[in-house]
C-alpha cells in the first residue's frame, strides 16, 4: 500500500509578466535581494498581499537549480507546517510533494548515531522537470567510516525520463554513475570522512532531475542511503556495488567484507504528474 503523500498541485493564480523578474516591484519598491525566503517556513509570517507574492515569486524563480534544491530543503527543516508550507509555496508556483511517512531505517548491525534521509519532489512554474531531492543528516559524527557510502534516487521510468543529476552538496558527494538512468536510478558517492570528528558536516544533499513521460498519472520515485563502517579503527577502500533487486526502490548493496554497513530509505512517494 502506498504511504500518504502531502500534495498540493500549483495553481497560477495570475500570469507573470515578462518584467516580472526585475529587481524591485514599483507599488512598495520591494527588492529581491531582499527577499527572506526562509520567511515562507513561517506560518505566523504576512506575506499575502499581492506586491509580496510576487516577490516571493520572483525570488523562487531567479535561484539557479541547485540553490532552488538548497532552498525547499531549508524551508522544509524550517517549517512549523508542512501544510501550510505547501499550499504556501502553491501562491508562489511551487509544486511540492513530500512523503508524509517519511524515512524506513534497515539496521544491519549496530549504529553509534542516527542517520536521517528523506526525499522530496518539486517543480517551479515554467520548468519542464521535476527536481527529486535527497537530503542526508546525521545527528552524531561517526567513529569509525568505512568505504565511500553509496546514495541512490531512483524513479518510475515508464513515466519519467531522466534529464540531469547533481551534487548539491559539493565537495563530500559526487555522481557516481548517469549510466543507470535507463533503469530508473542514478548513484551517488558520499564521503563519510566528512562525518567525523567534532566539526563534522551533518547535512547532505543530492537531486535528480526528471521529465514526464505521461501525464495524469501518479509516478513512484525514492531514495536510498547506505553507510558503511567498522567497529575498530581500520582502513578500508573501495566502493559500494548496487544491484537492483526486483521491485522499484529495491537494491543489494555490497561491502567490503571487514565492515559493516545498514541502509536508510524514504521509499514509496508519489509525483501527481501534472
């Protein structure tokens, strides 16, 4: 059974003009850069009139796509209502769809802290794609990494088309492979060197970019975290092999045989393919 799925499907309330996109709106000489969008995190915020919606509106569509995946992450962390944040980002042409249940966690030994995965779907008035965004926490460093950790996002290909693939988060996460697109999942490679220690870095974030195929139609996608590590502090080198398993979203994960790994999932979400 699929898990419920928080969804608000954009509606264009007004058309945008061609001006739409300069740096200041005459009515209050609103400025862009201005602009907070962290304020849309915010359910107590005013930000209803008309001179402000299209600020807002405006900001959201400026960002490049990697500082738009940064930015619905942000809000999400930020917000005191998925709803509302929701039907929020609807008013500024936003669609976003996240998977309510959230993340599945698969302990195949023993972990010293927590990890946290979880993947949303988004798409800005006027792209053709959707943006398939995975985003990585961990509540405590690790004591002892192992290889480098594979992170997967993966989607129904009968109904999306792979267009892009990027490391949000650049520098600890890179693309593995776009060899796999056909198979409807792209890999990326995850340093987990950069989870040690007490300055270590908690937040990750990768994003696939897909297409639709069909329209009207509900399409599946998810993602899939695997850490590996070792109970003394040893060296280990090479990488996580990833074998699909059958089903969407299943995957056999490899490891070198002197560590241990266990995977984390946010599976069975849904894009309302509009």
């Amino acid at each position: 059974m699929k898990k419920r799925i928080l969804s608000f499907v954009c509606c264009l309330t007004f058309l945008l003009p061609s001006m739409q996109l300069q740096n200041t709106f005459a009515s209050e000489d609103l400025d862009i850069a201005d602009v907070d969008l962290m304020d849309i995190a915010v359910a107590e915020a005013s930000l209803d009139d008309e001179t402000k919606v299209e600020a807002y509106t405006a900001k959201l569509q400026s960002l490049d796509d990697e500082e738009f995946d940064r930015t619905i992450v942000s809000l999400i962390k930020n917000t005191n209502d998925i709803s509302e944040l929701i039907n929020r980002l609807a008013e500024y042409d936003v669609e976003l769809n996240i998977n309510e249940d959230g993340a599945d966690v698969e302990t195949m030994a023993l972990r010293p802290g927590d990890v946290n995965v979880e993947c949303y779907a988004a798409r800005r008035a006027g792209q053709s794609y959707y943006h398939l965004i995975s985003n990585v926490t961990f509540d405590e460093p690790e004591a002892f990494t192992g290889s480098i950790d594979a992170l997967v996002i993966y989607f129904d290909k009968d109904k999306l088309a792979y267009y892009d693939a990027v490391a949000v988060t650049d520098g600890p996460i890179t693309v593995a492979s776009t060899r796999t697109y056909k198979d409807g999942y792209i890999t990326f490679n995850l340093d987990d060197s950069y989870i040690t220690g007490l300055d270590y870095v908690d937040d990750y974030t990768a994003a696939v970019y897909v297409t639709p195929k069909v329209y009207g139609k509900e399409a599946d996608y998810g993602t899939v975290y695997c850490h590996t590590y070792t109970t003394v502090d040893i060296s280990v080198t090479g990488k996580i092999s990833i074998t699909p398993a059958g089903p969407l979203g299943e995957f056999v994960f490899s490891v070198n045989p002197k560590e241990e790994s266990f995977e984390v999932s946010d599976s069975n979400a849904v894009i309302p393919i509009k």
